[in-house]
C-alpha cells in the first residue's frame, strides 16, 4: 500500500514538473492559454474545461476546450454575464470569496446548486478553481466531467493546485507579453505615422523654402522680363515708323542713284548690318569729332549730321569708297535711308535677341516653381539645372559678380530634378549673400570616382571654424531675423542624401566652397 502510494506521487510529481515545463515554454499568449487549458482537462480528467480571465474589473470567458480535442477554442473575451457555456452563479461565487468550489456528485447535490446552466446541462462532477497572483486573482478555471462521479479526486485537486501557481505567473506574463506586442505593433504604427508626416513636413518645407526664395527673386525676374518686353516695344515702334517712310522713299532714290551709287549704298548698308562693336560715350564723341574734321576736309555738306548718322550706323573706318555718295547733292536723303534701314534689320535682331532672353526667363521661372508630383526618379541635366538658377539670379549677378563656369560633360542622371533645383538655388544664394552681391562666383562640375561632382565657390569673407560644424543644423543661422529661417542648408543636406549624395564645405578668408557628390549610377 505504501509503495502503491508512493509511486502515485511520484507520478503525480512528474505530471507536474512536464505540465510546469509545458507552461512556461510558451511566451504567445493564445499559445499559453490553450497548453494550460488542455493540460488541466487532460491532469484532472476532465471532458470539459473553461478558462475566465479577470480584464479590467471584469470576467470574461476567454477559452473553452474539451478532452475529445486538442484545439482550444478562443472566445474574444465573452463577457461572463453573456455567456450560456459556463455555470455563470458558480463562477461568480468563486471570484468574490477566492475559494475553491467542488461538487462531486452533481445529481445528489443538485438542490444545493442555484446554476441555470448546471440545472440544464446536469454533468456529474464540477470544479471552480482560482487562480491568484500576489493575492489577487486573475482568472478561474471551470471544469466538469459529463460521464463520472467523483471525477476531480484529492489527488487531481492537488497536482491542480500546484499548477494553478505556474498558470497564475504563466497568465499574468503571457498578458504582459501581449500588451508588449500591441504597444509595439501601436508603438510602431505612431512611429510609421510619424515618418510619414516628417516626410510630408519635409516635402512641404522644401516647397516653402523654395517659394520664400522665389519670393526674394521676384523683383529680379520682373526687371529681367521687363527689359527685353521694353527693348521689344522700342524696337517694334522704330521698326514700324522707319518701315513705312522707308517704303514710300525707296524707289525713288534708287531710281536717283546710278549703278554704281547703288552699289556704294548697298555695301554702305551692309558695312552698317555687320558692325557689333559698341562704343562708350566718350568713344563715341571722340569718333564723331575725328569723322567730323575728315568730312570737312572732303568738302562734305554738313559734316556734324553726316558725321553723326554715320557713327550711329558704325561706319567711321575706311570711308572712302562712301565718299561719292557723301558728296552727292542728296547726300542727307542717301544717308538716311541707308540709316533708317539698318535701323529696321537692327531692331528685328533685337526683339528676336529680346524674345529669347524674356523666353529663357520664363522658362526659368516655370521650371523652378514646378513641382514634381509622381514621387519619381527622372533623368534630368545638372548643367541645365544650375543655369535655370543663374538665369533666375541674372539681374543680382549682372549688378557686380562675374560668373565663372567650368563644366564638365556629365551625362544625365536619375534624381528629383525640383529638389535638385533647390538645392543649387540655396547654394547659389548664399554664395551672393556672403559677397554681397560683389565678387566672383565658380561653378564647378566634373567626374569624380563614379559620381557627379558640384563645387560653388564664392569669394566672400569665409565661414568662421567655431560656426563651420552648426552650418547643416536646422533652424541655424547668421543672418539677421527675417533674411534667413535657418532651414535652407538642413534642407539642402536632406536632399542630397535622399540622392545618396553627401555635401561637405571648405572655407578660409576670402573662399567658401561647398562640394556636392552625387552619385551617377542611377541609385
């Protein structure tokens, strides 16, 4: 008898150490659940069982299972007042005294129970047992045994009891465990969230700091298209008035000229369509006082106006061959209509000169402001990129910086050509800043280990060492309040490196460059 006693417990002991080991190699929480509700059917010999949890100042049904199966039937924590599966008065009576609840011969002590559920379903055995954690419970376990009386012996309630303590810690970690999970998976979500949202801050200050650039460039680019619109209007009303005083006096004065006169006046107008070289004011005065004392030598009639139309066509060298003409009777109504057409050729070279320049300003502008939408590599020129921004800047370029460009023959790369654009504007406008508007602005591109290679240099006073290293944080600056957000640089660098690129800068007195590298290989 003792040693069949003995071996029971040793059974018993072992039951419980694979039952605990069981228990614990579970961190899911589902997982923990479903081993501890079948170890607990299969160890108390239950056909049965069901597992309530305590969640938040309530009972809910968390778990059924039965001993014909070995899955675990998850419930989305039922709540326990709605439940028709668990003897509801049972359970509740378990969770407000913490006692263990056993009745072993349900159909004799069926009076005694007031369960709905117990009086409708009739199994023959019924166990309530608590599970606490640090004196407090955290969930009951419930089970039955349909077929036999006396199901849940001494025994069983023991190794139950024993089990309950590792269920308890098992539970109440498996719980910690699946509230880490969730606030990961939530922490994670905000953390998505706010990457997202810093990506469409970043996105709207480029467009922002873009704008507030075009913004200081406005009165500049208005000068720059009202130039050539005013040259154009000029030149239009000079080209019209000339035009038709010209086509009423044309025949007549060829008719007047012999062959070889008009010979004389075409080359005359010709020498006049070729001449580019401007002259200062005070060259030309000099011109004009030299041609003056020729043509009086001549015995030219009125030497100050013939000497005056000439230099204005550009024809004050090696007259000779115009002399005859000069000295013609007519020589005033010659030498005016030779001047009023060159002056018609010269002004269509100079709306077409203008159209193209207030052409080039506009597409300039409309490049800048446009705004690349689809998220998308293109294949874009950085030369062409820089000089949409020089020719934007051109009106604070022409006041006093000489432009030197050394360009490099660099095939198209894939990039964010708009981003790109912002960054060459920042740079360019900084490098004028630091000049004041006054010295020399390189612009560098070449090749350099498989990447493209842009160096802005300016010839300004330099950037102090101590303040070298803050030059990329955000929202630094040395620019007096309203002329700088402190966020052009910051800017600059996020897009580069979004091109998996990288910016450094050197600067000594009188030098600042800034070195942009960007790859050429499509990345």
């Amino acid at each position: 008898m003792t040693s069949s006693l003995e071996s029971s417990r040793f059974l018993d002991l072992a039951t419980v150490i694979k039952a605990s080991q069981a228990l614990s190699g579970e961190i899911q929480f589902e997982k923990r659940l479903s081993t501890l509700m079948q170890t607990a059917i299969e160890n108390a010999g239950a056909s049965k069982g069901a597992l309530i949890l305590h969640k938040g100042g309530n009972l809910v049904v968390e778990a059924l299972g039965t001993s014909d199966s070995s899955e675990t039937i998850f419930l989305q924590s039922i709540a326990l007042e709605t439940s028709v599966r668990v003897p509801i008065n049972l359970i509740n009576y378990v969770a407000r005294t913490q006692e263990v609840l056993l009745y072993n011969n349900v159909p004799k002590e069926s009076q005694n129970i007031h369960d709905p559920y117990i009086i409708e379903r009739q199994p023959k055995s019924v166990l309530c047992l608590p599970i606490q954690h640090q004196g407090k419970i955290i969930a009951i376990l419930y089970l039955e045994n349909n077929l036999t009386t006396n199901a849940f012996t001494p025994d069983r309630l023991a190794v139950l009891q024993i089990l309950s303590s590792q269920a308890a810690i098992s539970i109440e970690n498996a719980q910690l465990y699946a509230n880490l999970e969730a606030k990961i998976e939530e922490r994670t979500q905000e953390l998505s969230q706010a990457l997202s949202y810093l990506e469409a801050t970043q996105a709207e200050l480029i467009q922002s700091e873009k704008m507030a650039a075009l913004g200081q460039l406005v009165a500049g680019v208005a000068h720059e298209v009202n130039t050539p619109l005013g040259a154009i209007r000029s030149s239009a009303g000079n080209v019209s008035k000339f035009l038709n005083q010209t086509l009423e006096q044309l025949p007549t004065l060829f008719q007047s000229l012999s062959t070889e006169e008009a010979d004389n006046f075409l080359n005359l107008l010709q020498r006049s369509l070729q001449q580019e070289t401007s002259l200062s004011t005070k060259e030309e005065r000099k011109v004009k006082r030299a041609l003056r004392s020729q043509l009086q030598e001549l015995g030219i009639a009125d030497p100050d106006t013939a000497a005056d139309r000439l230099v204005m066509m550009g024809v004050y060298q090696e007259i000779d061959s115009f002399v005859p003409l000069l000295q013609k009777p007519d020589s005033w109504q010659v030498l005016e209509m030779a001047y009023k057409l060159s002056e018609i050729k010269r002004g269509l070279a100079t709306i077409d000169t203008a159209t193209d320049r207030a052409s080039k300003v506009v597409f300039a502008l409309k490049t800048y402001a446009r705004y690349e939408q689809s998220g998308e590599k293109t294949t874009a020129s950085i030369t062409e990129g820089i000089e949409t921004i020089l020719t934007l800047y051109q009106n604070q370029l022409k006041q006093g910086v000489q432009v030197v460009r050394n360009y490099a023959e660099i095939p198209p790369i894939m990039c964010y050509p708009d981003e790109l654009n912002q960054v060459w504007t920042n740079l360019v406008h900084n490098a004028l800043q630091a000049m004041d508007y006054r010295g020399t602005l390189t612009i560098d591109l070449a090749e350099q280990d498989g990447q493209a290679k842009i160096s802005v240099t300016d010839s300004g006073k330099g950037i102090p060492e101590e303040i070298k290293g803050k030059i990329f944080e955000p929202f630094f600056t040395t620019k007096p309040a309203g002329e700088g957000s402190g966020l052009g640089l910051d800017i600059v660098k996020k897009i580069v490196q979004k091109h998996q690129g990288k910016i450094a800068v050197e600067s000594m007195p009188g030098q600042t460059t800034f070195h942009v590298f960007l790859p050429m290989s499509g990345v």
